[in-house]
C-alpha cells in the first residue's frame, strides 16, 4: 500500500493544481520542462532530434508529447485521456443581482454532472481571461484559489418534497451566491485584480466554476481517496508518469491529453479534431519519412484511450452487468462495448492483458448491463481521425460526474505500472502475427 499511497499523494497534488483544463495541460507542462522536453508551436517549423522529447499544445487545453528515439521508428505507440471534467461555466456578464440584495454568477452547465452534489460546499471560479495589450491580445490563467461563492440549498421547511426526489433547473437552482450589496461589477474587478490589469483591458474570459474541497484519503485501511476530477485527471497523471519512465528504441512514444471528451470531443482540439492527426504526420514527415512510412507506423501502431470506469455502486448493485463488474483497488478495467463506444476487441484486449501480465498488474473487465446505457471516450472519435488497434481502459471509481468522486488508493500505481511496460515495449504486427520487441 505505501506505493500506492505515495503515488495517490502525489495525483492529489496535480489534481489540486489542475481546477480546469487550462490549468491541468499548465501542470503537464510543468512537469514536461522539468524533464527536459521542449516546447514546439504548430504555427512553426519544426524540426526535432533524435532522443529529444517534445510536446505541442493546442487551444491551451489539449497537449500531446512524443519521443522519437531512432527517426527509422517502426510504429506509433498512444496514450489518450482528457483534461476536462463535468462542471459549472461562468458566462459572458457572469454577475447579475437577484431581489436587489444578492449578487449571484450566471451559469450554464458543461458535460453530465451531478448536479445536487454542487450545493453546500464551498467553490470558487479560474479559467483563461483575454486581455488587449499595446502588443497584441495576451492570455493569462487565473484562479481565485479561495473560498469565493457557494450554491445554497432551499430550506426543507419551504420545500417538503426535496428529499422525494428533485429536478434542477440550472438558470435557477445552481446559480452559485457571490455576494451581498455589492455596487457595481465586482467580480469583473476582482478578476482583473486576479489578472494583474485594469477591468478594462479584458476582452473576453473562459472561467469555470469549481469544487474548493481537497483531497483526502480515507477509510478502514486508508483504501480510499476523494477528490474532484478524478475522471480523468487519475489517468492523465498516471499516463504521464509512465511516459516520463521512457519508451522503447524502436517506437515513437507519444502521450495526449485532449479536452472536451465530457461534451463529444467535436472541438478545435478534441479527440474529434485533426490535432492527433496533424502532430503524427508533422513527426513523420520532421525525420524524413513519406506518407508510405506513415500509413505503415499507424497500421503497426497501437493506441490506449485512458478514462475512468464505474465501479459498482454498493447501493445499486442492479444497475451493473451481472458478471463483468469492477471494484476500486482490483487493478486496471479492460472497457468494452458492443456497439463501440469503447474500441476493445479482441486482439487488443489480449496485448492489455499480456502488458499486464508482464507489469505484475491485475486487470478486471468492464461491460455496461445490457438495459443501462454507460458512457462513451476518445478512443472511437480519435479513431475516426487516426485508426489504430486500440483499447480503452481505466480505474474503477464511485461517484462519477460529481464535483466530488472516489476511487482506490492502489489502482494508481496499477495504471502506472501497465503502461510504463506499455512504453518500454515494442508492439509489432506482421501479417496475421503480432508479436513483442
């Protein structure tokens, strides 16, 4: 367990730099430079070296690395996940005042959250504002990092039915309450304060709304943890430390950490886009390689899409599928899908199992109950763009889309593990064989 807990502390800690998208791909970068990786721009040429690692980011919130050890690499090995997570929006003129006395921020929800988890607790706001400059628009992170605003629940005396079962009206019930006989656009101000500007200079903003709780680890062993945005910030950090761990001679390792997979991954730089397309075929083509080589290293090539799975949930064991269900702590979840919303098949389930296997990590399978529709990932979008052998996995976690989930204290380092062996191998396929370097 001290492994396992020591890596736990140590996503807590990326979770809590990371509270939106922005912040999360600022936190990976971080950790990229540290290690001597530089930084390309797709509005530039470019031209990398053998053994050199490098990442690229696009919108501010997708980043993809690589590492190309030997320009003569014989195929692509991916790792997908995604920096967004399900959460409440600030939009444009976000203060607005209720009853004269009250000044609330205007909301609107962004992907499939739980929603009355989002009361009585408190939040704040960060996120990217756009400020004109005498040289041009800049972007600059922002996070107000304190206990700024808050949703509160109806009183039970004025609501009788709360507890018989409720639907919320976000305009309405999730607007969150920011403050009291303020005068004038205060959280404008505040927020230019934040920014180091006057009001005056922000032209336009992408703030988000989200979960002040902290991290914490409990339970009867200590077994457990909790904290926001598990789903998916659990795998990007774990796939990052496994690309940091090093790659095989004979790949060209690369590592992506896209947005906007809790609305459909349809964006300038979701699984959808063409940015994994456009970074492969630019690697390609910087070590000398035509579009024949190309279309070779895809077709060898394998792809991982990381995003979390439902454990099941003590309190409804029925919604789950009777036999193929996955516990936190029972290592790495194998996804699949009949009508593919997940990409595993067969071959690509056996080259998990078989990395597993060599890693020293357990794997369980997921499967959604054939009544109770799950969720979908990048895998299959990002495959629309870029189609590689791919498997979808992930670690088992409780209370998904809540601004505060579960999941095990081990499963981190399980994921770790597989992929590090993942990175270090070479997967080849010949003809109907596939086989390991």
């Amino acid at each position: 367990m001290d492994a396992g807990l020591n890596r736990t502390q140590e996503l807590l800690a990326f979770i809590s730099e990371s509270p939106t998208p922005y912040h999360a791909v600022a936190a990976v970068e971080r950790r990229l430079l540290a290690e001597g990786f530089v930084r390309l721009h797709e509005a530039e040429h470019w031209e990398p070296a053998a053994g050199q690692g490098y990442f690229v980011v696009r919108g501010g919130t997708s980043l993809l690395a690589f590492r190309v050890q030997r320009p003569d690499f014989t195929n692509f090995q991916t790792v997908l996940c995604h920096s967004d997570s399900p959460c409440l929006r600030i939009k444009e003129n976000g203060q607005m005042t209720a009853l004269k006395r009250y000044a609330r921020m205007n909301v609107e929800k962004y992907g499939g959250l739980l929603m009355a988890p989002w009361l009585d607790r408190p939040l704040s706001a960060a996120g990217r504002v756009i400020l004109e400059t005498e040289s041009g628009l800049e972007e600059r992170l922002v996070d107000f990092d304190r206990d700024l605003m808050l949703i509160p629940n109806v009183a039970i005396h004025m609501d009788r039915k709360a507890n018989e079962g409720k639907k919320y009206e976000v305009q309405k019930d999730l607007l969150p309450l920011y403050g009291q006989d303020l005068s004038g656009d205060t959280f404008m101000v505040q927020l230019a304060g934040l920014a180091g500007c006057r009001p005056e200079q922000i032209l336009s903003s992408d703030l988000v709304i989200y979960n002040r709780m902290k991290g914490r680890i409990w339970g009867a062993e200590r077994e457990f943890f909790s904290a926001p945005r598990i789903d998916d910030l659990q795998c990007a950090f774990g796939g990052l430390c496994a690309f940091l761990g090093g790659s095989h001679p004979d790949t060209a390792a690369v590592f992506a950490v896209l947005d906007h997979e809790e609305v459909g991954s349809r964006s300038r730089q979701g699984a959808d886009s063409t940015f994994l397309r456009d970074c492969l075929g630019r690697i390609n083509g910087a070590f000398g390689r035509d579009g024949e080589q190309y279309l070779r290293a895809v077709a060898e090539g394998f792809q991982i899409s990381a995003d979390n799975a439902q454990a099941v949930a003590p309190s409804h064991p029925e919604k789950y599928d009777p036999v193929n269900q996955v516990f936190m702590n029972d290592g790495v979840v194998i996804k699949y899908h009949g009508e593919q919303k997940y990409t595993t098949d067969g071959l690509s389930a056996a080259v998990v199992k078989r990395l597993a296997a060599r890693a020293g990590v357990p794997v369980q399978v997921y499967t959604n109950h054939s009544d109770v529709g799950g969720g979908s990932t990048l895998g299959n979008l990002s495959n629309s763009q870029v189609s590689f052998l791919s498997a979808d996995i992930g670690l088992a976690q409780l209370a998904m889309h809540s601004p505060y989930e579960t999941a095990g204290v081990r499963d981190t380092e399980y994921l770790v593990k597989l992929l590090e062996e993942y990175y270090r191998s070479c997967i080849c396929r010949d003809r109907g064989r596939l086989y390991w370097k």
